[in-house]
C-alpha cells in the first residue's frame, strides 16, 4: 500500500444514500464522438458582446424530438407552473496558486478536500504567463513553496487519476481565505485573457468552496430567476463544492463535498409527488441529488463526499430534467447526460449545435434536456404518469 493509499484509507468516506465506488469499472462501450472546431470554444464571458449573461444561445431538447433554439432569458417558458429548479449554490474561489519545487514554477490548482484533510491538487505547467497545460512529472513526497511561506507536501498520485496528486497543506489559515489572499480563477488554454474572480461565480453563489464554477447556472440571472418564480416555477439550492474539470476523457469524477438540505430534499418529493418535473441546474446538481435519493425515489436530506459516477446503466432517481453547457467529445459528463435524457437525444442535439455554431465551455451556450411528450399523446409525458404516492420520508 502507497502513503496515498495510507492516507486516503485513514478516515472513513461519508455514507452516501445512492452512491457507487469512483473505482467501479464502468463500461462505457460506444462514447459519444464528434468533432469540435476550435472556433466553437467561447474565450470571453459572453456579456462583452451580448449585453448580458442570460443572452447566450439556449438548444432546448424535448426528447428525441427535433431540438428548439432559444436563449437563456426563455428557459422559464420551458417549464410548466409546479415544476422545480435546483441550483448549487458553491461560489467559485480563486484557486490556482503559483509555486516552486526544486527551483521549477509551477501551478497548483487547489481541486477538492477530502475527508482526511488532506486535499486533491493538479499540478500544471505555464505556457504563456497565465494559461497552463498538465505537467508530466514525478512529484511525489516533494514540498513546494507557496506564497505567504506556505508550503504544501505531495504525498502521491490520487489513486486511478493521471493528473491529480493527494497532499497535505500548511498555509497558515483556512483554505478559503488563503486563496481569495494569493490565489487566481483557473482558466485553460482556450480563454486568453485573465478575468476577475466574479466572471466565474454564479448570480446566486453564496458559499465559497468550487475550484471551478458550476459554470452551468452562469446564465440563470437573478432576471432569470424572477421569470421562473412568475411562471410558477419552484427554486431551491443545495451545495457541491466542484474541483478541477481538466480530467482525461477516460477518468471518473473525484470525491467531491456536497450538501442537500432538508428543505431542498421536501420540496423534491414533494414535487415528484405532484406529478411535477424536478430540473437540475448542472451536472454537479445531478451528482448531489442522485447521491441524496435511494432506490425508491426518494431525496433525503444528507451531506458528505460524495464519489457516485453516474452512467446510462445506472440511471436518474431525482432528476427529470437537466440545463447544462455543452461538453467535450467522450467526457466523463456525456455518460451523466445520456443517463438524463438517452442516449438518442445526445446523438440529434450535438451534431445540430456544431452546425449552428453553439460556443462550448463556461463562458459558452446552454442546453436544456426535458422528458420528450409522443406523438399523439396530450400534455408532457410527466403529467400524464405521475410518480406512485410515496413513504412520509422527507416531507
């Protein structure tokens, strides 16, 4: 057994209600291939050229119908009076730090603490002064120096990643407030300009703790939020603090911190209950909530790490409905989507969003993912089955 072995074994994972083992095989027998044009990756926050956040493009997907263009400001008209929206409420803190081992600079980025204390880290090479790239080399048991005369001691390779390293931290305060002191907002190669942390936190962020932004609510302005409240549409947060999204293709998400209060848990069965559609705001909001909701249905109130890895053979207890952005040929997130909507909806909307030159990334376009309705049938095809009445659980 390796010292991160050791470590990561040292404290027991918080129980999670709907969870699988990030170390699970998980079959992924025909991922979804296409190509995307460099010209299709959004480098700016939209609202330079726009005006405004929730003027981005939205596609929305009924199903495997034919996709419908809209923009964000409409999402509300999608949605029917009853139904419910959950955002993660995680705001975005600066968390990449520069530092130096061996006489080398390098960039930590700062991705997720784990039960332990101890945290996950990427560490990444400087290719132009403020964008990185994955540095290929061996750091275990090194100490780097950090700003502040922190330091920060590898202990080894996280366990079935290629790029994350498990390490233990001395900064001289809590995590939070040495970042928002020396730390930078994240950004990758396609985003050539440096931007201030607020272009990465949602209108409605509150808690700080998300090494990247749950960039999917980037566009539900507060305007957004007043539209769905007048069309009757419910909103109601949790919390899961995301880590760094610059995985390979082929690696499953990381442990990550969440929270789904007992409120949030009531009004989704509560919701379900009524025959009412449950749409999450983000992937990281499907993760909560699925982590949160057992074999029956039913969302409890919980938090903890959650590690669950969710694929089309597992399927969707809580969530009927997804708005996310658009994601990178075979990412580990298409599985989360094709087990939303089916594998079907994916195959018609990807192709029709290069066509129509939809932006990709967290400062790109959206896409909202809904029960389809068939042919010849009257009114959406959550109305017409409601869910059977549930056990007195969280209500």
């Amino acid at each position: 057994m390796t010292a991160t072995d050791t470590a990561l074994a040292s404290a027991p994972t918080a129980t999670a209600i709907g969870s699988a083992s990030i170390t699970s095989a998980v079959s992924v027998p025909d991922p979804l291939r296409f190509d995307l044009p460099a010209a299709l990756e959004a480098t700016e926050p939209p609202e330079l050229t726009l005006g405004r956040r929730d003027a981005v493009r939205l596609m929305v997907s009924p199903g495997d119908a034919e996709p419908i263009h809209a923009h964000a400001r409409d999402l509300a008209d999608f949605l029917d009076p009853g139904d419910l929206v959950v955002i993660n409420t995680s705001a975005t803190v600066p968390a990449a730090v520069d530092a130096s081992a061996a006489g080398e600079f390098v960039v930590v980025h700062f991705s997720t603490e784990l039960p332990t204390g101890l945290w996950l880290i990427e560490l990444r090479h400087p290719v132009d002064g403020a964008a990185t790239q994955p540095h290929g080399g061996d750091f275990a048991g090194v100490d780097l120096r950090l700003p502040g005369r922190a330091t920060l001691h590898v202990l080894g390779r996280m366990p079935a990643s290629a790029r994350l390293w498990v390490a233990a931290l001395d900064l001289g305060e809590p995590v939070v407030g040495y970042l928002e002191r020396w730390g930078k907002p994240i950004r990758y190669h396609y985003v050539p300009a440096t931007w201030p942390i607020d272009a990465y936190r949602n209108a409605y962020a509150d808690e700080p703790g998300s090494a990247e932004m749950p960039s999917a609510g980037r566009p539900v302005t507060a305007d957004v939020l007043a539209s769905l409240a007048t069309r009757g549409v419910g909103v109601t947060p949790l919390v899961l603090h995301t880590g760094v999204a610059s995985l390979e293709g082929h690696e499953m998400p990381y442990p990550e911190r969440y929270r789904v209060p007992i409120e949030t848990a009531r009004r989704i069965n509560a919701t379900h209950e009524a025959g009412h559609r449950v749409v999450a705001i983000g992937t990281t909001v499907v993760r909560a909530l699925e982590t949160a909701t057992d074999a029956e249905g039913i969302t409890h109130p919980t938090e903890g790490w959650t590690d669950l890895v969710i694929t089309p053979a597992r399927g969707v207890r809580a969530v009927d409905g997804l708005l996310t952005g658009w994601h990178e040929p075979e990412a580990t997130h298409l599985l989360m989507l094709e087990a939303v909507a089916g594998r079907r909806a994916l195959d018609i909307a990807y192709p029709e969003a290069v066509r129509a030159r939809y932006r990709w990334h967290e400062f790109g376009d959206s896409h909202l993912l809904l029960p389809s309705t068939p042919t010849g049938e009257q009114g959406p095809a959550w109305a017409r089955a409601p869910r059977p009445p549930r056990p007195d659980v969280a209500r």
